[in-house]
C-alpha cells in the first residue's frame, strides 16, 4: 500500500470516528422525520394538483357536453323549419365537440387513475411516517435513558473512586490516632509509675522540688548539729561530775588515814 492510500485511509478512519462521536441519533432521527414529511407533502402536492387538472378536464367535458347538446337543440330546430342544412352544420359542429368531449373523457380517466395512485401512496407514506414517528420517539426515549443510565453510571463510578480515595484516607487517619493514643497511654504509665517526669512537673515544679529538698537537707544538718550539741553537753557534763567525785574521793580517804589536809598541803 501506498504512502498516499494509507495517510486517505487514516483520513477516512479518523474522520468517521470523530463523526460518530459528534453524532447525536435523536437529532439524526429529527431530520430523517423532517425529511419524509417534507417527501409526504410533496405527494399531497402532487395529488392535489392531478386533482385539480381532473376537475378542469370535467368543467371542459361538462362545457363541451353543454355545447354538443345545444348543437343537437338547434339540429332539431333546423330540420323542424325545413333547413336541413343547417341542421347537417350543427350535427357536423356536434361531431367535432364529440371527439374533444372523448380525448377529454381519456385524459379525465387517466388523470383519475393517478390521483387515485398518488392518494393511495400518500395514504401508504403518511402511514409509513407516522409509524417512522412513534419509533423515532421510541429510539429517543431508549437512547435518552440509555445516556443519562450511562451518566449516572459514570458518576457511580467517580463516586466509587473517590470514596476509596477518602477510605484510605480515614484508614491513615485512624492508624496515625491509634498510635498518639498508644504513645500518649504508654506516656501516662510511665509518668504513673515515675519512669519519667511528667512535664507538668518542669519548671516552676522543679524549683519548689529544689526548695524543699533543700530545706529538708537543712534541716537533717541542723538536727545532727543539735544531736552533737547534746552529746557534746553531755560528754562535759560527765566529765566534771567524774572530776569532783575524784576529789571528794580524796579528801574522805585523807581523813581516813588521819592527816589533816593542811599538812598534805605542806
């Protein structure tokens, strides 16, 4: 195949797609009908017109059959006065008009003939038309509920993608929730069982928590400080009663043995 039949053959096939996608059937039925009724008006036309062309060949039968029966009045009249020359001019007039009254009375009889064809298939298209008219709206109707089906269907399945789209989305959403509320638990238990601060506690918690801490160490040092003053009074207080109970030791032992305590003195 040539270089040329093929780019024709692409021509021709792309031009008849995109014919059948611009292509409407209920507009293409809408003129198919416009047409037969203008085919049908056409015939009525003609019909009416063979009509009227038998009814003036009937005025000029009727005028003529007027004539010849005149002619044939005044024949008698001619052959009653003794003028039967007269009378043989006006049968010999009368014979004329006979012959055009019988090619009239031909030309009636075919014109009739065709009106009554054309009146019968006038009668045969209009039938066909009418016929071609309900199934028109019936194809319409089909194909107008065949495209708004397909529309709807279209949009379903919009719809349908869509909603999967969304479903993963909320399936994302709930994994992402699931997991704050399992870091959030697993954060309040250890917080619970003192694992971890909790971050109320920071701040201005921390210095009260550095303050008491302190004044409980104060304190611990002041009650020992107290605890080694008392022992420490103690300690004195048991040394100068041993001192004074030495002495008084002595001096009972020194009268005991009969010296007087001026002269140990000496």
């Amino acid at each position: 195949m040539s270089l040329m039949k093929r780019m024709s053959l692409i021509f021709r096939a792309k031009a008849d797609k995109a014919l059948d996608r611009a292509e409407d059937p209920r507009e293409t039925l809408d003129y198919s009908y416009k047409r037969q009724l203008e085919l049908l008006a056409k015939v009525r036309k003609g019909v009416a017109e063979v009509a009227t062309s038998r009814k003036r060949v009937e005025l000029q039968i009727n005028q003529l059959n007027g004539q010849a029966q005149k002619l044939t009045d005044q024949a008698q009249k001619a052959l009653g006065m003794g003028r039967e020359d007269l009378a043989r001019e006006a049968l010999t007039r009368k014979s004329g008009l006979q012959g055009q009254i019988t090619d009239l009375q031909t030309q009636h009889a075919q014109l009739q003939a065709e009106e009554e064809k054309l009146t019968l298939a006038s009668q045969r298209l209009q039938a066909k038309v009418e016929a071609f008219r309900t199934r028109k709206e019936t194809v319409k109707a089909t194909y107008t509920a065949a495209e708004a089906q397909t529309r709807i269907n279209e949009a379903f399945s919009g719809i349908s993608e869509e909603m999967g789209d969304v479903g993963m989305a909320i399936q994302r959403a709930e994994d992402k929730t699931q997991q704050m509320q399992a870091r959030a638990g697993a954060i309040d238990e250890l917080i619970a069982s003192g694992a971890l601060d909790d971050a109320s506690s920071l701040g201005q918690g921390d210095d009260i928590a550095r303050e008491l801490e302190a004044m409980s160490s104060q304190s611990d040092v002041e009650s020992e400080l107290q605890a080694l003053k008392a022992a420490s009074g103690q300690a004195i207080e048991s040394g100068r009663a041993t001192g004074e109970l030495g002495v008084g030791q002595a001096g009972s032992d020194q009268v005991e043995a009969g010296q007087p305590e001026g002269e140990e003195q000496r």
